[in-house]
C-alpha cells in the first residue's frame, strides 16, 4: 500500500514518466550507494525524496500548496537546507545525468545510455555538459531548463526548535481559524521536532483542508520509518 501511494504521490506532483521510474526503483541509476524512494525520515514534510544521495542528500519534491510545475530540490538533511535545482521535471532526470557526467568527467558511453534511459536529447545532453563547464559544482540548472516560472533560489529552514512550544502554539491557531494554508506555512519553515511534526501533519490531513495534489505525500511521509522524535529540522 505504502508503494502505491508513494507512486500517485510523484504522478500528482507532475513528475514525467522517466522520473516517476527513479523514484519507484523502476530505473537505478549508475551511482553508488544512491537510494530510489529513500524510506527514512531525513527530510521534512514539505517534501517528497524521489532520489536520495550519501551526504547525506536528498533530491526531492517541494511540495508547494498551490499546485503547479515541481520546484526540484537539492536537501542537506546536516543542515536542514535545501538549494532550488530548477523549476519541472526535467529538471530531476537532468540532474541525474550532469552527476553521472562529472563523475565520468564529459560525455561517455554511459553517460549517453542514462541520458537515453531518461528521455534526454542530444542538444539537452550538449547543454548540460555546457553547463558543468561554467560551475565547479552542482548548481541551479535553471539557465538551460525550458524557461518556467520563478520561485526562490534558495528555500531555508529558518525556525530553531528551542522556539516549538510557540511555533506548535501558532499553528493550532491558524487551525482554529480555519487557515490550513497560514498553519502548513508555520509548519513548513522548520523549527519542528519531528514528533511534533508528525503530530500536526495529522491534524492538516484530518481537516480535510489539504490540496489533492499533497495528501498522498503527506500520508506517504508519516509511514516513513520514525526518527527519535527529538530530532528536528
């Protein structure tokens, strides 16, 4: 059951079809010691894991409340950051191949067979190894990704967990109101242990309050194996 709802929840998030395959496993990429669908706690709950790196790192989701083209992250679960790698779903598969491509350093026969499994063109193939040319490392892939609409470059944690008992306080009162969004929006900029967390996914889910396109990443999310409920992000 758990697997059926992870899969909807990356349909609903817009993903294409050859991302959809990374995250069920379906199609493993060539690097090591990666993890399709992580099932572990290691990020917050405003994200769906589709790839999942040691660093430890996640290459997720944003789940944003209106539902749109993916905002495709990079997530450092040490400090609880995540860095914008560009707006739809190519931008995950293109992701997948410009690490393959500075392992290998340039275009190699693998490359181009991870760059087939996924769908990537050659003049798409040709724009990535260009752009490994101008960062040192990984980075934004937004100047060579089909032009989309603009979101922050950077989505930052800014909440410290010392500050829970007032941020929990928060949240139960934009509930009261009726305000799901304001509530997912004190919940969504960390500051939260992840019992407490949990604890108020529950109560978003419950309200019934939730855009579709969230509920199944959100479920998806609490059957994720529990973290010691102290640790926060």
């Amino acid at each position: 059951m758990t697997a059926a709802i992870y899969k909807t929840a990356l349909q609903e998030q817009m993903l294409e079809p050859q991302a959809i395959r990374i995250g069920t496993g379906d199609y493993v990429p060539p690097l090591v010691g990666c993890q399709p669908g992580v099932s572990d706690y290691g990020y917050p709950p405003c994200m769906l894991s589709v790839f999942y790196e040691p660093g430890p790192e996640h290459l997720a989701v944003y789940l944003s409340w209106d539902a749109g083209d993916p905002e495709i992250v990079d997530y450092y679960d040490e400090t609880h950051s995540c860095r914008l790698v560009g707006v739809g779903s190519a931008a995950l598969t293109w992701r997948i191949v410009e690490t393959v491509l500075r392992i290998d350093d340039g275009v190699s026969a693998r490359v181009r067979q991870v760059a087939q499994a996924l769908n990537v063109s050659d003049v798409e193939l040709a724009a990535i190894d260009g752009h490994t040319y101008k960062h040192d490392e990984l980075s934004d892939l937004s100047d060579i990704l089909p032009p989309s609409r603009s979101v922050p470059a950077r989505r930052v944690f800014t909440g410290k967990t010392r500050d829970e008992a007032a941020r929990v306080k928060a949240f139960a009162a934009h509930m009261a109101t009726g305000n799901a969004q304001a509530a997912w929006g004190v919940l969504e900029l960390g500051g939260w242990t992840f019992g407490s967390a949990r604890k108020a996914v529950r109560t978003l889910l419950r309200s019934g309050s939730v855009p579709k396109h969230m509920t199944n990443a959100l479920t998806h999310w609490l059957s994720l194996t529990k973290p010691d409920d102290h640790v926060g992000y």
